[in-house]
C-alpha cells in the first residue's frame, strides 16, 4: 500500500478539515455493509468442477474469483430465503379463503 495517504493541495480545497489517514487508522477500520460490520470470513478447503472454477476466474480477470463466488453463494441464499417466504405467504393466503 502506498505510504503517502495525502491529496495535492489542488485537490484538497473542500477537504481542509479531513484529517490524514495513516496506516494504523486503516488497520482498524472496518468494511461495513448496509451499517453493519462485515465479519471476518473463514477459510474452507471446496472442490469445485474444473470448468466452474475456471468461469469465475476468469470473469473476475483472475483477481477476486473467490470474491465472485462469495457473492455467487449469497445471491442463491437469499433467493432460497426469499422463495420460502413467497411459498409461506402464499399457503397463508390460500388457508384464509
């Protein structure tokens, strides 16, 4: 990572009053999403099929596949999740008539 964090002066005008992030202040940050902190991931050991590795990797142009898989995972969960609370709502429905 770079050392130098700073903008040149000609970028900075509406910034005067940020402070200058160092290398400890990214340390702790944290990656949130929709205002909750991201957990750490945990690290598993998968085997996938040839082709379907080779597809993310190169949909990712070689960097982040993993992270394209993550993502690929959490799309199929939430649809899941999303079509039992359509199937559930739906046998409500059909109770109530």
């Amino acid at each position: 990572m770079n050392e130098n964090f700073t903008l040149p002066a000609s970028e900075c005008k509406d910034l005067d009053e940020a402070p200058v992030w160092t290398v400890e202040d990214f340390a702790r940050a944290t990656h949130q999403l929709g205002l909750k902190p991201v957990g750490k991931k945990q690290k598993i050991s998968i085997a996938l099929d040839p082709d379907v590795l080779a597809w993310f990797k190169a949909k990712a142009e070689g960097r982040g596949y993993q992270t394209l898989i993550n993502a690929a995972l959490r799309e199929a969960m939430q649809g899941a999740e999303i079509a039992e609370t359509l199937r559930r709502v739906i046998r409500e429905e059909r109770a109530a008539v």
